[in-house]
C-alpha cells in the first residue's frame, strides 16, 4: 500500500511540472506574433516623408515602430541637405546604401561615408548628418525607441 501510494505521489510530482511547461508554451505560442517572410522589391518600398522639420528627406519602415521600440528603417536623404547639430536619446546603427553621408562631430570635421559604410552611433553623441552631391541612402537600426534632440540653430541648405 505505502508503495503505492509512494508511486501515485512521484507521478503526479513528475506530471505537474510538465503540466505547467506545456502551458506556457502554450501561452507564448498564442502571443508571439508570427513571423513571416518580407521580399519588398526597390519600387515598391512605400517612403513617407520626415515632416516639415526635414523637407525632402523620405523614410519607409521595414520593421517595428520608431515611437515604440526596436525598428528598422530606410532614409533618404537628398543632395547637399544637412541636419544640425543633435544627438539621439537610443543607440542607432546603420549601413550606407548609396551616395555619401557626411558625418561631423561636435569638433565639426566632417568625414564622408560612401555605400557599405557601416555607422554605430550611441546615445547621447552630438554630430551632423549630411548627404553629399548625390543624396544618401542609409538603413538606420535601433533595438530602442528612436529620439532626436536639436542642439544646433535650424536646418540649413548648404
């Protein structure tokens, strides 16, 4: 009897847990969004502009959401236009498609990024960005929420 009852009390000890483990993959598995395969040829990536602040520079979400969290997206950014001095409250990424970005830190020496440059810039670190004589495409990555602060006077046209 007491081995009985002994075999009865490990199976349910050892029933339980798995129990509990089939749960919560159950739970994650409910929500966790799906993954799904992206293919976005060239034309039909949709660009939207950056507003008023930054006339002329397009951007279009590959992924995530740039007020929220983590995201990735696409910025173009036409010729000669420079955005003043500022500095982002995330860490971005990033890699030159095409043309030229023109980097300045704070010392205001600019340097010039042709395609397959790759940029980290951390949080907090003042700079210009720039595009050269023929515009700049760069892929722009965060894991955070995306926050620009102006330092400098207004956006100008060189």
């Amino acid at each position: 009897m007491k081995q009985t009852l002994f075999i009865t009390a490990l199976a349910v000890l050892l029933t339980v847990p798995c129990i509990a483990q089939t749960q919560k993959k159950a739970v994650a598995k409910s929500t966790t969004p799906k993954k799904e395969l992206a293919l976005w040829p060239a034309d039909k990536i949709k660009w939207e502009s950056f507003g008023e602040e930054f006339p002329g520079v397009m951007f279009a979400r590959l992924y995530g959401d740039m007020s929220k969290g983590g995201y990735a997206i696409l910025v173009k950014v036409p010729p000669h236009f420079k955005i003043p001095l500022h500095y982002h409250t995330n860490d971005e990424w990033g890699v030159v498609i095409s043309g030229t970005a023109i980097i300045a830190l704070e010392d205001g020496k600019e340097k010039q990024y042709g395609p397959g440059s790759w940029l980290s810039v951390p949080k907090g670190v003042k700079h210009t960005t720039a595009a050269g004589s023929d515009g700049c495409v760069f892929l722009e990555e965060s894991d955070e929420m995306e926050g620009t602060v102006m330092v400098g006077e207004e956006m100008m046209k060189k």
